[in-house]
C-alpha cells in the first residue's frame, strides 16, 4: 500500500471509530491545510456526508482572506458550523475588567482567553463529548506527545506526562467526569505529506499559502502575531520542494509558540487548540 494511502486508511478509521463511540461530536476546523484535509478525509468516511458539526473558534483576528474562506467551504461542503467567540473577554465584561486582544495583551494571554477559554466556553454551551483536531506530531515536540485519543479533563487541561498507552490499534473510549476527548486523525502525517495528500485529492485550501511577491504564509493564525516566509513558491510542487530543502519550523512564523520557554507545552496542558 501506498505511503498516502496508508496514513488515508489509519485516519479513517480512527474517524469512524470516534463516531462510533461518541454519540456528540464536533471537528474543530481553523480553515487551514491540515483541517481542510480532515473534512477531505470525514467526506471520505462517511461517503461524502460531514455528519457532525464543524466548529469554528473566532478569535475575531483571522485574516479577511481566511473568513472569505470560511463563508464559501460552508457553502462548498455543506455542513453545520459553530462560530465561537470569547465575547466577554473581547468586551471586556464580566469576569473581565478590561477587553482581551493584541493591542494590550501578551499573544499567550490572548491566546489562553480567546482561544482556549473559548473552547471550554463552546464544549460547555453544545455539551460535546468529543473533539475532532487536525494537529500533527511534527509540528512541535509538545504535540509529539499526543495519542490518537486524547482524554482532557473537566476544565479541558491535559496531563501530558499521563498519556493512555495505544497497543494493538486499542484507543481509549471513555471519558474523565465532566470531560471530554481529543481524537486526533492526523497525527502520523508530516507537513510534506499533507501538502502531497493536497495535490493528490485536489482539496481546496486558502490561497494564502502560495507565494506573492516573495513571501507566502506557512503556518496560519491570528493577523497581528503571524508572519509570512520568503518564498517564491507558487504551486503545490513547489512547496513540497521548498519543505525539502527549509530548516526553519512550520509554526515559526507564530508569535505566541515563542513568548517563553515552553509556551507550547504550557498552553496545551491547559486546553489550546
């Protein structure tokens, strides 16, 4: 078999695995290359259906280009989105003395509040038993130490020194009290490979990632703490070429991996994305 076709089949079952075992599920979907493979993949699972809600978490500082996006793959692909924003902390109300964003925050303060309390906020509001994530393990050393099924507990934090062990294709089923699962169907692929599965299935992905006037985005996230890369890469071959030759990280483009040691590690074990 294959190499893409083998990480293809893993990821589906995993995908049908999950849907068998949590009755309430949804897909967390950033409008970025790895979750546009994931609704690639759920199409393919389920015979072209998306049968749970895709979630949307809003920062309220994603790039125009990339909500144009999102009004046209809900369009394109048919399913039920959940748009999320923290709106106390944008607003500053409640517990909140002061608005949360980029102008006067820290990006791991914004991302902490904007993020991942507005993902507590969302499995809360919709009663989620189960998240579908599109993360990978070579994206960061943090996210190597992730499992196909990833149980978070009733505040949403992950002890990653505890990981359930997965022997013999056996994924955990059952969920802390209160809390809920991370399934996490890309986790075996690299960057090159998502970017071959791309070209291969011809998936729709925002045009951000394509090379203008030298410089294209590699990894995306909010505006004001993502920067692009040089790069003259304008088709998908061109890029997985660039990826050969590139010793620079996929998300070193992202503010907020960088304000302190370990920051990754640290926003994970409290529930990021």
């Amino acid at each position: 078999m294959e190499h893409l076709d083998r990480l293809e089949s893993t990821s589906i079952y995993l995908l049908r695995e999950a849907y068998y075992g949590f009755p309430k599920m949804g897909m967390l979907w950033s409008m970025g290359k790895d979750s546009n493979v994931l609704l690639a993949l759920v199409q393919k699972a389920f015979v072209g259906q998306i049968p749970f809600p895709i979630i949307h978490i809003d920062t309220t500082y994603e790039f125009p280009e990339m909500m144009a996006f999102r009004s046209w793959a809900q369009e394109h692909y048919g399913f039920t989105l959940i748009i999320h924003i923290n709106e106390d902390a944008r607003l500053g109300r409640g517990a909140y003395c002061s608005p949360i964003g980029y102008e006067t925050h820290d990006p791991l303060t914004v991302t902490h509040e904007l993020k991942t309390v507005a993902l507590a906020q969302c499995l809360r509001e919709h009663g989620f038993e189960a998240l579908i994530t599109g993360i990978r393990r070579d994206e960061d050393a943090t996210r190597a130490k992730e499992r196909y099924f990833s149980p978070r507990d009733a505040h949403g934090a992950w002890d990653y020194q505890d990981q359930p062990p997965e022997l013999w294709d056996h994924v955990m089923m059952e969920n802390q009290p209160g809390g809920h699962m991370r399934i996490q169907p890309l986790l075996d692929w690299s960057e090159r490979d998502i970017w071959r599965y791309i070209e291969r299935e011809g998936i729709p992905i925002p045009q951000m990632y394509f090379a203008r006037d030298g410089k294209r985005y590699r990894s995306l996230g909010c505006s004001p703490i993502t920067r692009p890369i040089e790069s003259e890469a304008t088709t998908i071959a061109e890029i997985i070429e660039e990826l050969v030759h590139t010793q620079h990280s996929e998300r070193a483009g992202r503010a907020q991996d960088h304000q302190e040691r370990y920051a990754m590690q640290k926003l994970r074990a409290k529930g990021f994305l």
